[in-house]
C-alpha cells in the first residue's frame, strides 16, 4: 500500500526540493516526515521496490534509504536509483557497520555519504543540505551548460590548460595546431559562449546551443586523453597490476611515498591517483581529504588488504572516494575501476555540478609534527597553484 507523502505533485510545495525516504519501519519514516515536511517535500517508501516506483514517476532530489530491509537492501535500491535518476543524490543511513555494504556503496552506489545511526540531527540536517545543494546544481547544468569552453581547468598546469578557441578539437589541442587552425581563424572574440564567434553562418539565425554541447563534449574529451594516472604504493605487484590494466598507454607514475605522490601531483596532470593505504593509513586519509577539498577534480581509488569499517566510512565522508579494490587486484576489475575513473574526472573538469556532488567539508589540520608540517608545506605550495589554475 503506498505510503503517504508529505505533499502531492499539484500542492503549492511543489517548487521545494524533494527528498524520499526509505525505511521498513514506519516509526522512522514518520520521524523523518515530522523532521523535514516543513523545509522540503517529502515522499516516503517503506521498501525498495516502492521506492523505485517513486523515483519513476517523481523528479526526487535526494534518496536517504536505510541498508537492512527485506527483499532490497539500501545499497541495492540506491544503485538502481543511480542507474534510472543519475542527477538523484544517494545517501544511505544504517545502524550497522556493514563492510559489504560499505564497500557497495563506494563500488556501486556511489553515495554521497554514508551515515551510521543514532545521526545527530545537526549532521543529517546539514548533509541533506548540502546534498540538495548539489542535486540543484545539476537541475542547472541542464537547463543551461555552465562552465568555460575556452579553459580546461585540470591539476596540475599542462600543455592541455591553454586557453582554446570555442570549437578546437581535442586533436589541436593535443598537438597545438591551433592557432592556424580554420576555426581559430574564424574566432573574433575571446569570449566563451559568445554568440558572435565571427562571421555569421548563412542560417538566419544559428542556435548557440549546438555549439555549446559540442564544445563541452570537446573538453570533456580533452581532459580524458591527456590525464595521467599515480599509484602510491611500496607494493610492486599493486602497481604493476595498474600499470597492466591501462591499454591506452596513458602514463602511469609510481611514488614509494606521501611526500613522492605529492611532488609528481605538482609536475603531472594527475587525474586519477591509486593509493594503497599501507603505505600509511592514517596519511593517505588525511592526503584523500586534503586533496579531496583542495583538487575536487581528482578521482581517487583505494586500495587495500583488508577493509576496515570506520576507515571506509570516513574516506566516503570525507574524501568522496570513488573505487575501492581489494589486494591483491584482480585485473579485470582494476581496468574496470580505472576506465570509470578516467571517464569520471573528465566528467568533473567540465561540469561545475559534478565537482558539487563530491565537495567534501574542509579537513582538519594534521597534528603538528616533522612529517605534518612538511605535508602541510607541500599541501599549501598545491593550493596556490590550484588557486592561480581557476584565476581565483
């Protein structure tokens, strides 16, 4: 029997965000409709299945589903909501630390976040906005592409960066072809997006919108030819597994330490970084975050012998991970998760809204000792130049 929502779609609320809870215990859905009727529109399922009724005939802003519930788990239901509602942002609350389930949710749902039950209040109301905040601005990258065609913002600067006139393929950009190209030669204004981008086209009147997808589309294929890929590892097998799952021959660099990974991420465009946490658990969760906040751009997998509950939540939460593969690697799906990740950072460069959907709070600084300052030294010297990167 459907469960009843906070507002229908003719009520007045409609313009609110929406938000759909999933549960299989009324009280706590009754909970949630109390909590959040008043600042957003709530619909409420009580399985997995009438959920995805929900989402098929709703535009739902944000799913917040618990994990253990008969015949659909959260994870299952959200990765079925990723598939059918892309744009829907995913979070899954639970009162179990479920390490199959936490490492679906990275591997397959691709949450948002990962909240563990009794939430305070403050945290699910925050999270929550933060992911409406996000779900509104992929509602606004497809009405009207945002971003600059002219500048591909990558980590860290490279040949690829310059700016390039509005319809310059990838190729040209990949060979620097293009300041004698036809289409540079034809651009009177260095403006993006300008609707006079020379001499008028024998149509009456041309739509700009072509232009703009395609020059997205472009950029987009830019950022995926030229990125690099960095393993940080002491583990020779990780990285030759790594090295071996890349048939494109994109370059492949390997730093032994956190102090290596970041010197290579400041002389490479680094997109996508490997990071084997036993190397050092406690700094690669602390260089995930930091970097994670300073390159949002900046897709990273983990790796790892053995998975731990509270470490995987916390890389969910605060470093937005986007793989995680068990060692050793199985080389299918290590190419699998590098092809994904490859396809998800030249998503990111070229969509503001992307970089939104994986924001992370800003990290605490490390205790202050030896190894710290030198990281923050190194972290600071990456945020200035990531600073000059976007002309901030």
């Amino acid at each position: 029997m459907p469960m009843p929502m906070a507002s229908t779609p003719n009520s007045p609320k409609r313009s609110k965000a929406r938000l759909l809870f999933v549960d299989d215990e009324q009280r706590v859905l009754n909970s949630m409709n109390a909590s959040f009727r008043r600042s957003y529109q709530v619909f409420l399922a009580n399985s997995g299945k009438e959920a995805l009724d929900i989402i098929e005939r709703e535009p739902i802003d944000v799913v917040i589903s618990d994990q253990r519930m008969p015949e659909m788990t959260g994870v299952e239901v959200l990765s079925e909501v990723k598939a059918r509602a892309p744009d829907t942002m995913r979070i899954l609350l639970t009162g179990y630390a479920d390490i199959k389930a936490i490492e679906a949710s990275i591997n397959d749902s691709e949450v948002f976040r990962y909240l563990m039950k009794p939430c305070p209040p403050a945290e699910l109301k925050g999270t929550i906005a933060m992911a409406v905040e996000a779900a509104a601005s992929s509602r606004a990258d497809r009405i009207q592409p945002t971003g600059n065609p002219a500048q591909l913002i990558k980590f860290p600067n490279s040949d690829a960066n310059r700016r390039l006139p509005s319809g310059a393929s990838a190729e040209a950009a990949a060979t620097g072809r293009v300041a004698n190209s036809p289409v540079a030669q034809q651009v009177s204004t260095p403006t993006p997006y300008s609707d006079k981008p020379g001499p008028e086209p024998t149509t009456e009147k041309a739509s700009v919108m072509p232009r703009r997808a395609e020059t997205g589309a472009q950029r987009q294929a830019m950022a995926k030819e030229a990125v690099e890929i960095l393993v940080l590892t002491a583990d020779k097998s990780l990285f030759t597994a790594v090295e071996s799952a890349v048939q494109d021959g994109r370059p492949v660099h390997r730093a032994r330490t956190i102090g290596n990974a970041i010197g290579i991420l400041a002389d490479h465009p680094i997109g996508v970084m490997v990071t084997d946490t036993a190397v050092d658990e406690e700094g690669i969760a602390s260089l995930t975050t930091q970097l994670k906040h300073l390159v949002p751009e900046l897709v990273t997998i983990i790796a790892s012998a053995r998975s731990d509950a509270n470490s995987l939540i916390n890389l969910i939460n605060q470093g937005q991970v986007f793989r995680f593969l068990l060692k050793p690697v199985a080389q299918g799906q290590c190419r699998l998760s590098l092809n994904s990740a490859v396809e998800k950072y030249s998503e990111l460069t070229v969509l503001p809204s992307a970089v939104t959907r994986h924001r992370v709070e800003l990290p605490e600084a490390p205790a202050e000792t030896t190894e710290s300052s030198m990281f923050k030294t190194l972290m600071s010297t990456i945020s200035k130049l990531r600073s000059r990167l976007r002309g901030e």
